[in-house]
C-alpha cells in the first residue's frame, strides 16, 4: 500500500497556508482533512499531526472528532443508560434511604 504523505500549501491571495491529507471515509468515499496555519512551519506541524492521528487511530480518530453533543449523547444512552427501576413508585435507591431513615427514626424513639 502506498505510503500517506499529505500535503502542504499556500493560498497565494491571502497568504494562509494549509495541511491536507487523503483518507477513505467509513463510506469508502475519498475524503480529505484540511487544516490552516499562519506559515509554513506550523503547516508541516499540523500535517504531521494528522498523519500521526490517521496513523494512530484510523479513520474512527478523524470520524471522533466531527462528534456533535447530541452524537455523544446518544452513545451514552445506548451503552450506558439503563431505565430507572420503581418498587410501588420509589426507586430503590430512594427506598433504601427510606429504610434507613426509619430504622433511625425507630432506634432514637426507642431510647
């Protein structure tokens, strides 16, 4: 397989410079990562950069980056969030606070 290398270049109009890299989407479409630097030195910064992440992560590392709150709320509450559980319209973390209490409540009034 080829080698990525990217590339740098320069807007000659308003002098900003810019890294791209060429990468194949979760879609298998070819898709490519821009990012603007102020010259030419922290051009190449920022496509080594990307290649490193591209390198590292794969393209799930560049997908992550597009996350909108609501995307990640969404991961949330599928891997993560479960229905609350009533018992006779308490939860049971409310019940056993409940519970406690009262037995409290039962050994003060009992001295």
């Amino acid at each position: 397989m080829k080698e990525r290398t990217g590339q740098i270049s320069e807007n000659t109009k308003t002098g900003i410079w810019t890294a791209r890299v060429c990468y194949k989407n979760t879609n298998g479409r070819r898709t490519a990562i821009q990012r603007t630097a102020d010259n030419k030195t922290d051009a190449k910064k920022l496509l080594k950069q990307l290649l490193e992440k591209l390198e590292n992560g794969g393209r799930e590392a560049i997908d992550a980056e597009k996350l909108t709150f609501n995307d990640l709320a969404d991961y949330y509450e599928k891997h993560y969030a479960k229905p609350a559980k009533f018992i006779d319209l308490i939860k049971p973390t409310d019940f056993e606070k409940l519970v406690l209490t009262t037995i409290e409540f039962i050994e003060q009034s009992q001295t």
